[in-house]
C-alpha cells in the first residue's frame, strides 16, 4: 500500500533536521569553549587600556597602582 510517497520525504527530513539539531549543539560547544579560553586575553587587554589611561594622564599613580593589582589577582 502507498500512501502518495510521502513517507520517504518526510522521513529524510526528519533525519536531515535530527543532523542539523546535533550539528548546531556540537558547534556552539566548541564557541562556548573557545569564548572561556580568551579570558587571559580580557586581562591583558584590560592592563594595556590602564597604562593608557595612566599615561594619558586620566589617572594618577595610586589609582593606576590599586587597579594594577586588582588586574593582576
């Protein structure tokens, strides 16, 4: 008994969408692993914009000296 063929379509689709759903999972996987890993990245660019504050002159020493080390903890 065929039912127009259908079967066959509806079935590859759901296979294709079942892929795709598994494909999106493991990416964003590696995205969110690959995010965590630049944090010591963030320090140092949060260090290089405070030595350019500094020296800008937008702070003084004991302020850049505390956030030096608050950056560094």
């Amino acid at each position: 008994m065929m039912y127009g063929g259908y079967g066959m379509f509806v079935g590859g689709l759901l296979c294709l969408i079942i892929i795709g759903m598994i494909a999106y999972f493991i990416i964003n996987i590696f995205n969110k692993n690959e995010k965590n890993s630049n944090v010591s990245g963030t320090k140092a660019s949060a260090i290089d914009l405070l030595n350019e504050r500094y020296v800008n002159g937008e702070i003084d020493e004991e302020e850049y000296n505390r956030r030096k080390e608050v950056l560094k903890d």
